[in-house]
C-alpha cells in the first residue's frame, strides 16, 4: 500500500501570519497545522514544535523537517518516522505538495495490515527499532545526567569555599550559576521523558508507595533550590498514607510542581506539601504563598505555551504542567489548581486509591535504566 493513500485528514489550514493561541486547544488533541501562504504550502506545526519552538505566531513556531514521496510503501514510511520521532509528515510527488500523513494513523493501519497477512518480520524489525531507540534515550538520559550531578555539586564546593571567603559579589555569581543549572536539568528531565512518552516507550509500573518518603524526597532534592531564595518547603503530613502508583511518573509528578512553586514564590516565601485520604482516593495538595495566577494565565496552564518568567526572572519551555497532567491521568486521576493573583497558589491532585490504568503501550519493553 502506497502512502498517497493513507493522506491524513487530521490537520486544519493557516496563514504564516496567524496567532498560534487560536490552534493550540486542536494542536494539544493531536491535530497538525498545515501553514499556507497563498495556497502555496510552507511547513506544519504539530505538539513537538510548540515543545521546541514556543512562540506566538505561527511561522516562528515551524520546525524543518523532512518530506515523503506519494509514492513510498507504508512500511518504510512508518520506520522513517518513527526514526525521526516526527507525528506528522508533508507528502510531495515530483515536487507538488499532496497532503500529509500522521505516524498514529500509519501504525494502525501497518498493525491492521499485519494482522491479516504474515508480516511478522516487519513487526519485529519495528519494536528493534523501538526497543533501539529507547535504550538511546537511556543512555543520553544517565550520562547528562552524570554530568549536571558533577556540575552542581562542583557548585556546591565553590559556594562553600567563597562563603568561608566572604565575597558577597562572587557569591551572588555563583548563585545565578547554579540556578541557571537547575533550570536547565529541570528542563532536561522533562524533555527526556516527553521524549519517551513519545515513543510509547515509558514504562507504568505501579506499587504501594508511602507519602511521607516521597515528600522527604522531593523535598531533599529541592532544599538546596529553596535555600537561594529562603524559601521553607516543608510537609504537614502527620499520618502516613499508602498509595498505588508509579515511582517514577509520581516523582515526576512532585518535581515539577514543586519546582514551579519554587519558582513563583518571592523571597523568604513557604511551600506546603501535605496528602488527604479519602475513602477512594488520595489527595495530593502543594500549596505555595507565591504570586499566584492572573485568570488568563490559568485559562492557558495546560497549554503549549512558554512558561512565564519567575520572581528571579527563572525561564521555562512550559512543559512541566503538561507533563503532569498527562502522568496523572494515566493514573486516572485530575489535577486542579486553584489561584488568585496576589495570592499564592494550590494544586491538588487526585488519584484513585485503587488505580485505573488508561494507556496500554502496544510496544511494552522494560525499563531500560
């Protein structure tokens, strides 16, 4: 089967020109952008080009990426854009724009196909490529990560060493030097695990955990964050409450709105971690006395949008919150926040006590790290 077709009817139609706002509700359901300017066709924007190019009109927002000819085989048209990690390609013939295909459509079509012939061979060529490009991930994962651990304890050495020194000016450097570095393995994190997300490759391994050990973490991981700004972070749970859920998506889960109250909370400010049990769920509150969220804003949170600025002008790709809610209802669980500007920020997630699973990985591997 050609991919001419399987052309995608997926997509809405823009201008260059046009504001993104009025397509990222379409863009976050998994709709493409097909951007025109005189019916000429110009380029897509897809949800991994918000990630990567987080602007507000539309040309800014495009990403180059390559095109498929009409006439190419659904099978080696899948296996390309898994290996480019593209959702959505244009198709051309002799040079004429004719449509674009989407790797979701193509996939079901290639497992719909296989199931009525023997093409077992195909199957397994594509989880090896599958398989091969999550271990990818792992390893870029450990190494970078290896080394941001050897930058910011690096850090950590110096700023001791210039505290016992008593230069206020080198102190004040070296602080911006470290916050500059936790951004950028906040950052880091996120992507990977969008990345493997992506893939259908991340594992959701579910156990009993205990409140109490993952607020001490998180909290731990975030001491020396809070300390810059004199910030407390502290937890209000008394009685430990016992939860079923994934290790991994839940400390993603705390990370990030941690991280974010951290960031929006001024000076000598508080961040409050706390857990309720209910009769079938579980209650997860974090609470900040920062400056809360302007009603537009909190229209937009769960949005491929740029982050906005922190109270030490900390920057961010805006993609922690979506993250979040998309680990938590893979739990099968919602995600509030409740906010005034001006007045600090609460955000409450609920997940059920006995857990729904809502995905199912085609591909399942192991957990590769």
């Amino acid at each position: 089967m050609k991919i001419s077709e399987k052309l995608s009817e997926n997509y809405v139609v823009a201008s260059c020109y046009e504001g993104i706002h009025k397509f990222q509700s379409r863009i976050r359901e998994g709709i493409a952008v097909i951007v025109k300017e005189k019916e000429e066709f110009i380029g897509l924007v897809t949800a991994q080009d918000l990630l990567l190019r987080p602007h507000n009109l539309i040309i800014d927002c495009m990403v180059q990426r390559p095109s498929l000819d009409s006439e190419n085989e659904l099978f080696p048209a899948l296996l390309t854009m898994f290996k480019t990690n593209y959702d959505f390609l244009p198709v051309v013939h002799q040079g004429m724009f004719e449509g674009i295909v989407s790797r979701q459509e193509l996939f079901m079509e290639f497992i719909r196909k296989a199931e009525d012939t023997d093409e077992s061979s195909l199957i397994l060529e594509l989880k090896k490529e599958l398989a091969l490009r999550n271990r990818f991930l792992a390893i870029i994962g450990h190494d970078i990560k290896n080394m941001f651990n050897q930058v910011l304890g690096s850090l950590e050495l110096l700023e001791r060493k210039i505290e016992a020194i008593g230069d206020e000016k080198m102190q004040s450097v070296l602080n911006l030097a470290k916050r500059s570095a936790m951004q950028v393995n906040a950052t880091f994190e996120n992507m990977l695990l969008w990345a493997r997300l992506g893939t259908g490759q991340l594992p959701f391994n579910p156990e009993k955990l205990l409140m109490k050990e993952q607020f001490e973490k998180v909290i731990g991981q975030y001491q020396l964050a809070g300390s810059v700004k004199n910030i407390r972070i502290k937890s209000l749970l008394e009685e430990d409450i016992e939860l079923l859920a994934d290790r991994n998506m839940l400390s993603c889960i705390l990370l990030n709105l941690v991280y974010n109250a951290i960031k929006f909370t001024l000076q000598g400010g508080d961040i409050l971690l706390d857990a309720n049990q209910g009769q079938n769920h579980v209650e997860i509150i974090v609470i900040d006395t920062g400056t809360g969220i302007s009603l537009h804003r909190k229209n937009r949170l769960f949005t491929y949008e740029q982050s906005s600025v922190g109270t030490l002008d900390e920057i961010g790709a805006g993609m922690g919150l979506i993250i979040c809610k998309d680990f938590v209802e893979r739990h099968g669980g919602t995600i509030e926040i409740e906010s005034e500007e001006g007045h600090g920020t609460c955000v409450i997630v609920t997940l059920p006590q006995g857990l729904v699973l809502t995905n199912t990985n085609l591909f399942h591997t192991s957990n590769p790290n």
